[in-house]
C-alpha cells in the first residue's frame, strides 16, 4: 500500500512542507478546486499542480474527487456532453501521470453531520451525527445544514430535493449505470481506474435516495462494467457508520477481487440509534475493529493507496473540519504502524 494524505491546495492551512514530515507520507491526494463542475480540467493546470506536489517530495497519483454534475445524477439531456467532458477530465489527467480518481454519486450533498465541531470529553472536537438533530431539519421553515449552507440557497436545495424524489433508487442506479458505461471504457483506455467513494452517512438523508451505502450496493455497480477500472473508494467511516456493514469482511471481499483502489481509514463511535461520532483512529476508540481491517487490507496482498480520512481537531488547532493536521498524521502513523506489525508476524 501507498500512504497518501488529503491536500486542499494552497489554501489549506496545512502546508505540503507539513505534510512531508509526517512519518510514511509517500503522496498527496488533491483536486483542482477551481474549475467549475462539469468543465474540463486543462492539462496545464493539472501539469503545474502535479509540479508543485512534487517540488516538495511528494507524488501525486490519486485525485479525489472529480466530481460528478447533478445533470449526470438526474439523468437530465444535458448528462451526454457531460460525461464526454468527464471522459476528457480523465484521459488529460492520464496524460499527466495520474492513476486514481475517486468520485461519488450522492445526490446534492456529500458527507453529512448534523455537528462538525462537538466538544469531546478529552477536550477535542470532532464531527458528529445525530438522528435527533437530522429529524428537526424541516426544510420549509428553514434550516442550517452544517457545512452547506453557503452551498445552497433555500429555494434551489428544496428545488434539487424535490426533483430527485421523482428519480428515486431505482433511477438514480440507472443514471449511474449511464455514467460507468460512459466513462469506464475511456478510464480503461487511458489507464485511470475510477474509485467510488461510498455514501455518509451510508443511508438516504432528508429523503434522497443513496445507493452506495452497504455490500449489495457494491455488488451491483460493480456489476454493471465488470472491469478492474470500475473499482472502489472503501471508506471505512462511511459504510462504518451502519453497524450492519461488516468492514473487514467487506475489505476482504473487494480487495481479493482487485477492486478496491483507494482506501479511507477512520473509526467512528456507532449507536443503536444509528448516531455516530468521528473518533480517533485506534480500534479502542470506537466502533470499527481498525487492526481487522488493516490485516484484511495486507491479506489481501493490497496496493493501492490508503490515506487517513477525517480527523478530530486536537491540540487547539482549528481548520477544516475534519482535514486539520495533527489528528490524520497521528491516524496515519497508527495505520502504519498496524501495517509493519502485521507483515513482521507475517515474516515470522
Ligand atoms: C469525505 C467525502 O469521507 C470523505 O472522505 O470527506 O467528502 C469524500 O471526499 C467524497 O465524498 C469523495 O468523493
Ligand atoms: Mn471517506
């Protein structure tokens, strides 16, 4: 495996400098924040960023994300010239040495917490979801949405609700079965692999329909190409944060396949409830049996790229919610060292 980081460019607070010192870091896993969806991300763009990533000792494989358009989503007229630029997107990044992209098909929002910054009882704080707060969003009397509100105006999010309650599963798996037979053969002969990212929460949220969110979700799209390029992003918080997904299981499957490109590593505290909380990366501190889940990584004779996914904040530092730097660096060097125990027991 490869230990990569998530780099939000040059106005993360976190310095490519910092990252190069966190012990392992081998790569950076980026994107080019600045186009707009839906357009093609230029070769020189792409080439510049990849120069400064590596100017400062580090390599640049895996993009996350290159994200898909709503257009594409919601099966609108518009999806056929989109996904030609997606497969456009995808042979220049080929083009400039990259190997990996990871993308997601969450309707509207992405990741979803109803906290992002919860105090914990170690004095850190971290992002959190709970059902409670989630069934007080009542999206005709206004509402905050942590993390989207400058995202969406009221109007347009109630607007995107409504449409995609008309599309539903069955609708949004046949959008995404337009899109892999779209862009697959392109990643395949460009020599990118796609990585899906899973949905996170893995259910459906203020009533939009989720179809990536536990194993016969993974089966199906992988079904719909079944090639080595249409592969997967396994995030363990996501699907992790229903109980019912069995991760090292899931891990021990997809991997074996070939199928598994990316992995993002984190625990998180899961209630009966389905409430969760993003907790430190060891085993103990949470739900997730981290060390079964690295052992079926290694088992699996794993080489793709692995990055620490979302941190707590700790040590008063403030930042991105989820993406400051001491936290994943510790979460990297605990995956890492999970890593050599396993093949020095292995060597034995
Ligand atoms: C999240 C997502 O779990 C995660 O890593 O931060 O935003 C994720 O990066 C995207 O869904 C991937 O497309
Ligand atoms: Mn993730």
């Amino acid at each position: 495996m490869k230990m990569t980081f998530r780099w939000y460019g040059d106005d993360d607070p976190v310095t490519l400098e910092k990252i190069r010192q966190i012990p392992g870091m081998t790569g950076i896993v980026s994107a080019l924040y600045d186009v707009p969806v839906g357009e093609v991300w230029p070769v020189e763009k792409i080439r510049a960023f990849k120069a400064k990533i590596e100017a400062a000792g580090l390599e640049f494989e895996v993009i996350e994300s290159v994200p898909v358009h709503e257009d594409i989503k919601l099966g609108k007229p518009s999806r056929d010239r989109l996904i030609e630029n997606y497969g456009q997107t995808l042979r220049n990044l080929a083009d400039c040495g990259l190997k990996v992209v990871c993308y997601n098909f969450m309707p509207v929002l992405d990741w979803f917490r109803t906290d992002l910054a919860e105090q914990m009882a170690d004095g850190s704080n971290t992002l959190t979801f709970h059902m409670e707060d989630l069934e007080k969003i009542d999206l005709d009397k206004g509402y905050s949405l942590p993390g989207w509100d400058a995202s969406y105006k009221p109007e347009e999010l109630k607007g995107l609700i409504a449409e995609y309650a008309t599309v539903g599963e069955d609708g949004l798996r046949a959008n995404l079965e337009y899109f892999l037979k779209g862009v697959i053969p392109v990643a395949a002969e460009a020599g990118i692999k796609m990585a899906i990212h899973p949905d996170d929460p893995a259910r459906p949220i203020l009533g939009l329909p989720r179809i990536v969110k536990n194993r016969e979700d993974l089966l199906s799209l992988l079904a719909m190409v079944d090639a080595p390029e249409n592969g997967l992003t396994l995030c363990t918080g996501s699907l992790g944060s229903e109980a019912r997904n069995d991760i090292p299981a899931l891990v021990a499957e997809f991997a074996g396949k070939g199928r598994i490109h990316f992995a993002h590593l984190r625990n998180v505290k899961v209630t009966e409830r389905g409430d969760f909380a993003e907790t430190g990366h060891l085993s103990k501190d949470g739900s997730l049996d981290m060390a079964a889940i690295v052992r079926a990584f290694f088992e699996a004779g794993f080489e793709g790229y692995i990055r620490p996914d979302h941190g707590r904040m700790i040590w008063g530092e403030t930042g991105k919610p989820g993406y400051g730097l001491y936290d994943r660096a510790l979460g990297a060097t605990y995956i890492n060292g999970l890593w050599e125990g396993i093949a020095n027991v292995k060597a034995a």
